[in-house]
C-alpha cells in the first residue's frame, strides 16, 4: 500500500465549477501538507501549505486537512482554463524523514472553456 | 531571487553512457533536494543535503548514481552506466530548515535511447 493514495483522474470540469481534489494517507506520523500545481512538462509550483487540521484558505483555492482521518483536500472556486494542470498533494515527517516529501500520484485537472 | 535552476532541461543519452545534470539552488537556501518523476506519477524522493552534507538517500538511489554539493551552493547529480529505466523528469528543490516548504526548478528531461 502506497503512503499517500490520491484520487485518479483524469478530471474535466466546465469553467466556473467547484473543484474538489482528494488524498488519503496511511503515516500518521506526517505532519506538514502541501499542494502543487504541475503543467505539462514544467516543475511542480507550491499552491498551499499548512500543518494544522482544519481550512486555510488562499484567494480561490481552500485546503482543508483532517488529521484523524487521514484526509486531505483542495478546493478551487470559479475553475478557470488556467487551472488546467496536474495537482500533486505531498507530505513530510520531519522529525524522521529528514522533510522528504511524499507525493501523491497526481490527479490531472481539464477545465473547459 | 531568480528561482531553482537546472540544466540541461532536456537530455537524450545512449545507454550504457554517463550523464551528469546540475542543480541550483534559491540562494540562501541550505537545504537541496533531488526526486525523480516518471509519466503519470508524483515525484519520488531520491536524496537531499544540507549545506554540503548528503543527510539522506532513497534506496531508489542505486550504486550507478551519485550526488554531490562540494561547497553547499550548487549540486550535480550523475548517473554512471544509463539504462532506459533511468529515462525520467529530475527534480532538484530548495528550501530553508525553518520552513518545510521546498521550492522546485523546471527538471531535467532525460531519454535513454
């Protein structure tokens, strides 16, 4: 069993739509979540960050965490085409895995004009 | 701050060649990471240095590579004997030991012929 499951894709949405992207983890021991935005071919951009549980909210973008069940979200508002991309959750346990991240599979996001 | 740099971006190799990409860092940034990427799938941890020390490294991490950071700033990572398995986006990231957020460059592309 992987570490970090998250949801397959890919994902089409229209422009304008609520985007709801998901992964669940098995490490209880992670304590740092974080969001990146990857398009084609380019490196992965950090979009959220947070190490609590509960909501964080940045512009149209909301990550929500929930420690006890092993879940977490990101929540786009008003999609855009320019949202188009791969969304990657990842993790980090830094007292014994030295802030490597753990990456989820990556769900592929198409938002239609 | 210009960002994580690397080069080559792209890197066609015959196997059984050695390759050797560079990395470097947002400035003042003491922590270097390296992950590879293959198609479809989240970036995997390969090893990450602090300052000049190599702290940790995956056993994804074969005895055909090797990663260095001589004097802390810049980091190259070399594969010895390339295999078509090796073909993979590289990653190389920064971050600062007070924030577990790490900053990722545009990768290396690497196909092994």
């Amino acid at each position: 069993q992987k570490e970090v499951e998250q949801d397959p894709g890919p994902l089409s949405v229209p422009e304008g739509a609520i985007v709801s992207l998901n992964c669940t983890y098995s490490n209880s021991a992670f304590q740092y979540f974080m969001w990146y935005r990857q398009y084609s071919r380019k490196g992965p951009e950090l979009l959220m960050y947070t190490y609590s549980s509960g909501n964080k909210e940045d512009g149209r973008f909301t990550a929500q965490v929930d420690k006890s069940s092993k879940y977490i979200s990101l929540f786009i508002r008003d999609s855009q085409p320019s949202d188009s991309a791969t969304y990657l959750c990842a993790m980090s346990d830094p007292e014994t895995s030295g802030s490597r991240l753990t990456f989820g599979e990556g769900t592929q996001l198409t938002v239609n004009p | 701050d210009t960002g994580v740099s690397q080069n080559p971006r792209h890197k066609i190799t015959k196997r059984g060649q050695n390759v050797t990409f560079r990395c470097d860092p947002i400035s003042e940034h003491n922590r270097l990471y390296w992950y590879r990427q293959t198609l479809g799938q989240g970036p995997e941890f390969l090893t990450y240095f602090q300052n000049e020390a190599q702290l940790e490294k995956s056993r994804l991490l074969s005895d055909r590579f090797s990663a260095e950071r001589p004097k802390g700033s810049f980091s190259t990572l070399e594969i010895q004997r390339t295999e078509q398995g090796d073909s993979a986006m590289y990653l190389c990231a920064s971050s600062i030991p007070s924030r577990e957020t790490q900053y990722f460059g545009p990768g290396t592309r690497l196909l092994v012929l």
